[in-house]
C-alpha cells in the first residue's frame, strides 16, 4: 500500500518491527472492548485486523471518547506500536503480537445499527442482496472478490505472455444465435428496431481472425435472458479466446496451462497439465452426463449382454425394439430411506421416466443370515441372468442396484441425475480437494429438435464438422456428424467449452441451410460473416471459459453469486437498486416502445372462470 495523509501502513501490516514506531491507521471499528476502563479496538481494513488500545491512565479524554465507538465506525487512529503483554498474544492474526497505543483519534463517520452481523453466515440471501455493499465487507466475500482479482490477472498475464492481445466487441449489437433468448435495447436513433445485448461475442472474434490479428482475448460481458440456478446469472463473464492456424489439440494445451496459472494464483495448486480426455459418447454411455463428474464411481452400465435373451419380456422387448437396459449399483446403500427413495423417484420422473418408480434390487441379509436379492425384478430374472448380473455389477451385501430401460437418450438423462442424487446423499465428494479435469471430445455437431421439429447446433452454427465426417453432412445423416468440439470439465462443471470453426462461405451457408436459415434469412442476418469468409479467412478455432464459475470452484463456494460484487437474486432481480423497474410513458415514447404490460394483466385478470387468457 502506498502510503497517504490518511494513513501510514494498512491493518495487517504491523509487525514487531514497528515497535516503537507512530503510525497512522484508518479503518472500520471490528468489535469494541472494555477492560475497566481501558478500551480494546480491533480495527478493520480491506488487508485486515490490528488491536488499538486507549488507556485512561495515559490520555483520560481520549478514552473518553473511544467509548463512544461503535461496530462499523469509521475512524483515523495515530499512535505508537507496543507489544502486547505476554500471554494476551493472538497467534491466529498476522498482527498477534503487537498493538497500537492511540495517542489521537478521529471519527471520520459513525453507523448505524447494521440490518446484520458481519461475523455470521446467514441464509436469509435476499436480506445479503438487498445490503450487499454491507455484506462485502464481510472477510469470507472480501476473499473472494480478491481471489477472483487474482485469477483474473493471472489469465490476462498468461494471455499476454503467450501472444495473445486483448481486444474489446461491441457490447450493443445484432442478435446472435446461442441458444438462450437475448436482452433487447431499443434504438431511439433507428425507431422500431433493436440492438441485442451479446449472448457471447462469436461473430466478433471469428471476424478479428479474418482481420488478421491471429491471436484475440477478452474478459467478456455476455447476456442470456434464461432460467436462473446457481451456477447462472443473466449477465456474466468470460474468458473468450481465439486464434487462427490452430488445431484442437493446440487449444487444448493452452487452456490446460491457463487453467493452471489461474489455479496456482487462486488456490496456490498445482495442476497438472496433461487432461483426461473422452468422448461425449463415452461420457453419455456411463456417467449420463456431458459434464461428469469422476470423483467417484457410480457408473452407468450397460445390461444389454445380460438381458438381450431375457424371459424378462419388458427388458427383452425394449433391447429388441434398439432400445437400453442400463443400471447403477449404489455400493453400501441399502439402507436407503423411504425419504430419499421418493426423492430419486421424483428426480427420476421429472427426468423423463414414464413410470412412478425406478425398477431396484436392494441385497441385504435376512433375520436368518442368508442374503437375500429384495425386488419385484429378480424373480422374473433366470439362474444364468442373476449370476450375470452380480458378476457384471460386483454386487455384494448392503448394495441397491437402479434399473432404466427405454431409449438411450431417456437412460442417460434419468440416471445421470440418479448418479449425482446418489452421491450427494451418499456424500461422496464430502471434504474432498480433489481436482478432476478432464476434456470431452467429439460432440455431436447437430441434435433433432422434436419440439421445433428441424435440426438445431448442439454448440452454435459456426462449429467446424469433422472432415471425415462431412460426406455424411452431404447425404444427410445429420445425426451421425461429429464437430471439432470440445468442452473442459472440473468436478461436474463445464468450465468452458469451444471448437475449431467454419472458416469457408459455402460450408458455413450449408451448415445454415441443414439448420433452417433460408438463402434470404443468411443475406439478412449473416452476410457480414458470409462475406467476409469470401476475403481469405484463416483456418481458426477458440473456446469461451465461465471466468465467474471459475471463481466459485477456486474460492470453494457454491453459488457463483458469491464471487460476483452485485449479482442478481434467483429471480434475476437486483434487490439493492431495485431494479429491473417500471418506465415512465415519456421514456417509452421517446424510444418509439409501447408497453403491452398492464393490458396483458388485465386480460389475465378479467379472464372468466374456466378460461385461459389468450
């Protein structure tokens, strides 16, 4: 810190060096003490704590006044540093040994009683929101806005020190197709049209490669107007990178060595820079996730070999029809609650499952001490089957075994959230530091869409086919396409995902017409990048990193919405300002914008009985 007319040090820079030495402080009132008359002060800055002792027997008016100090004043002290008696050491603070003897004091301002206690985690979040420049000073979120600063500098550092130069899109621009809906800014200048708020700046970056710049950077803005969770807020920011004649493997390598440099500044950690990689099939076939999370087992098997000649007809009939037969065995968890059972049910359920339970078979030791194979299933199952199947799934005592048979894509999606139900209930990853990266590779390039009824991208519609892969484009077997994909995973997060991309117009106009966008629709939204592809664009590829997801898994929260200042609430609300709020008619007027609001209220309200507003 340098030093001002404010203050001479921060409060956790005093150390017995300083003994003997006046000092200037300035700070927040931590905690006030009375010791029959002598009063004890922890100061509190942004660095940390020191202790300011006022002695009446040295200074009897500035005692005085030091009674008349409250938590969260703030306050300028000068005085002399002195170690502290021995045995009233504080060996848990950097500044344990010594204390400031106050010679003067100022109150720069006084506080009022604050809405909570700084020294207590509280789960009122909206009451945190609502005060959130209060509940920043608290020293677990004082960390973790550092953190962030530390992670963020040491992506930018290892950016710069590998080529790559920063550069800043617009931030009002057209929309672009990503997958979420976009926040819309009317244009007062152009009435009747709209700029969007960037989902991500993809088209940007791909044209700086066309301009030559080869490598591009920026800690990104970006706007999605989704449903909120925890790892998910409206506006957020990433990490964007982009380079031109680059392959996979050379993007991979680089955000291998990013991710460490970000880890060893935040965390202190080594990580070690050679990723497990797999593909999405393979990823999808036993964890039933494009984001596993392999801190612990848990796998999704495959019955098919068991089952294919089954007297069991459901299972058989399901196998013949191309359907799966897949299951989980929860090791020692066959003292499952009632409670817990319903809950993965409902999961389950709410996942796609068409019937009200998940077909189990519970191993347990009766009264007798025989073991036995509790479930509706198993008597239906031949000699052969049974052995097959406990030899297949290691099955012992104390395991439940879950069953799902139906299509792939339903078994993946119904026991992949089974797997992470299982685990949290099981606490598996409880007190765990592991950190388990990995790459997912060779994603699909394009996904059926049975509600839209086309085909959509499964990144976005700049993603590069494989080139092995592109005849069957031409013929039409969009499913079986494969794209230069690749997400990077940590503990069951996507950190960030990216691909090599489209840098031809004809192949990129093909990729559009596959995905519905008629010649006329690519003139009138595209022909900026279509052309631009027509002036000798390099072969180029990137990857976008959650920098606020980062955060969170570095400083250990939850919730990215504790690494971020003023994050909105899971209503996507500010609750500080506020905001989002009413606009005056005026203000409408003047951007040529007519709110339909009240009336679709009062539709809605004056709907008869019975009836659904339209």
């Amino acid at each position: 810190m340098i030093p001002n007319a404010y203050r001479s040090l921060h409060c956790n820079a005093i150390r017995p060096e300083h003994i003997g030495q006046s000092v200037t402080l300035c700070g927040w009132v931590n905690s006030a003490r009375d010791h029959g008359g002598v009063i004890f002060i922890d100061l509190r800055d942004r660095e940390g704590l020191t202790q300011v002792v006022f002695r009446p027997e040295e200074n009897a008016a500035l005692a005085e006044q030091s009674h008349e100090l409250r938590d969260e004043d703030v306050i300028q002290v000068i005085g002399k540093v002195a170690a502290r008696l021995t045995g009233t050491e504080n060996s848990k603070l950097g500044t344990g040994e010594v204390e400031i003897v106050a010679t003067e004091l100022k109150v720069m301002n006084k506080s009022d009683v604050l809405p909570f206690h700084l020294d207590r985690e509280m789960s009122n979040e909206d009451l945190r929101m609502k005060y959130r420049y209060l509940d920043l000073r608290r020293e677990r979120m004082n960390r973790n806005i550092r953190t962030r600063h530390k992670i963020t500098t040491a992506a930018r550092n290892y950016l710069d020190a590998t080529g790559f130069i920063e550069v800043e899109t617009p931030i009002l621009s057209n929309p672009t197709p990503e997958g979420a809906r976009d926040f819309l800014v009317p244009a007062r200048l152009s009435p009747g049209k709209f700029f969007a708020l960037p989902q991500a700046p993809q088209q940007y970056k791909q044209l700086l490669m066309v301009a030559g710049l080869e490598r591009y950077f920026q800690i990104a803005r970006c706007f999605r107007d989704e449903d909120l969770r925890a790892d998910r807020q409206p506006e957020f920011t990433q990490i964007d990178i982009e380079a031109s004649f680059i392959e996979q493997n050379d993007i991979i390598q680089l955000v291998e060595g990013l991710l460490a440099s970000m880890f060893k500044a935040g965390q202190g950690v080594d990580i070690p820079t050679s990723f497990e990689r797999i593909t999405y099939q393979h990823a999808m076939d036993v964890y039933g996730s494009d984001k596993p999370d392999t801190r612990y087992g848990l796998q999704i098997v495959d019955m098919a070999d068991v089952f294919a000649n089954s007297g069991f007809k459901i299972f058989r009939t399901i196998l013949e029809g191309g359907g799966v037969v897949r299951a989980i065995n929860a090791k020692g968890f066959a003292g499952i609650t009632t409670g817990q059972m319903i809950r993965l049910n409902e999961l389950a359920i709410q996942a796609g499952m068409k019937v009200k339970q998940l077909a189990f078979i519970k191993v347990e030791r009766n009264a007798e001490g025989i073991l036995e194979y509790k479930s509706p299933l198993w008597k239906f199952f031949g000699e052969d089957e049974q052995k097959a199947l406990i030899a297949k799934l290691g099955v012992e005592e104390n395991d439940i075994v879950f069953f799902y048979a139906g299509t792939w894509d339903e078994a993946c999606n119904i026991l992949g959230k089974v797997r992470l139900e299982i685990a949290s209930m099981q606490k598996l990853t409880e007190g765990s530091t592991a950190l388990n990266f990995l790459w997912v590779v060779d994603f699909p390039l394009l996904a059926y869409s049975p509600e839209d009824q086309s085909w959509v991208a499964v990144h976005h519609p700049f993603t590069r086919p494989k080139a092995e892969d592109v005849p069957l484009l031409d013929a039409g077997e969009y499913g079986k396409v494969r794209a230069e994909a690749y997400d990077v995973v940590l503990n069951g997060y996507e950190l960030g995902g990216g691909s090599i991309r489209i840098h031809e117009s004809d192949l990129q106009a093909k990729m559009f017409s596959v995905l519905g966008v008629t010649p006329e629709e690519q003139q009138l939204k595209f022909s900026h990048i279509l052309e631009a592809f027509k002036f000798g664009a390099p072969p180029h590829g990137g990857l976008a990193l959650g920098l606020d997801r980062i955060a969170m898994l570095v400083s250990g929260e939850e919730s990215i919405r504790e690494v971020i200042a003023f994050p909105k609430n899971n209503k996507a609300c500010d609750l500080m300002t506020e905001s989002p709020t009413l606009v005056d008619f005026k203000s409408l007027r003047e951007l040529y914008v007519q709110s339909t609001w009240k009336e679709k209220k009062k539709e809605e309200t004056e709907a008869p009985q019975g009836t659904e507003a339209k």
